[in-house]
C-alpha cells in the first residue's frame, strides 16, 4: 500500500515540475502554450515511450549489451601495449588539460 501511495505521490508531483517547467520555459524561449497539467502528464508518458524502456533489461535491441560491456569485453582482449595506446588516443582525442594552456614562448605580457 505505501508504495502506491509514493507511486501516484511521484508522479503527482513529476507532472506538476514538468508542467511548471514547461510553462516557465517554453513560452518565453519558444514562443510556444502554456500546457495544463494532463498536458505535462501526456509529456511524461510520450516522452517514456519514445525515449526510455517500459521493459526490463533497458532499451537495447535483440538483447545486446550496451556499449559498456563492449568496450570491457574489447579491452579483456587487447594486450597491454595495445591498451595504452587506445588511452592515449582517448586522452589526445578528449582530454584538452594541457592542450590550450599558453607556454612560456607565447606569453606575451613578458617584455
């Protein structure tokens, strides 16, 4: 019984910030209406429908594993010198630390 009540409590309260999020923001930046709070409640479910999984196991299809159990499973067979090669083309690819960060030489504030 109690988690009936958190259930319909949950989804009370997620469709009237959704409704007051969607009247906050959409008008203004959009030009769009205002909706009523079955409308924001219609949102929820379309958007549950088109984006998340009402099933278990997540949204993959043919029962694939995600991307994650790829890449663990890629990296299991990879050798160490391997490994680190595909780390550092990830860093360089991703990681901008050290890239942008102006050197001694281009410091044009020394005289």
């Amino acid at each position: 019984m109690k988690f009936v009540v958190m259930t319909v409590l949950f989804v009370a309260v997620l469709g009237l910030v959704t409704q007051m999020l969607w009247n906050w923001l959409v008008p203004e930046l959009f030009g769009g209406h205002v909706v009523t709070y079955w409308q924001a409640l219609g949102l929820i479910l379309l958007s549950k429908i088109l984006f998340w999984s009402f099933g278990k196991g997540g949204h993959h299809k043919n029962d694939r594993p995600g991307w994650g159990y790829y890449w663990s499973e890629k990296m299991k067979t990879m050798s160490p010198e391997d490994r680190e090669r595909l780390k550092q083309k990830m860093k360089e690819k991703w990681c901008y630390t050290d890239k942008y960060k102006p050197t001694e030489d281009s410091d044009s504030s020394k005289g």
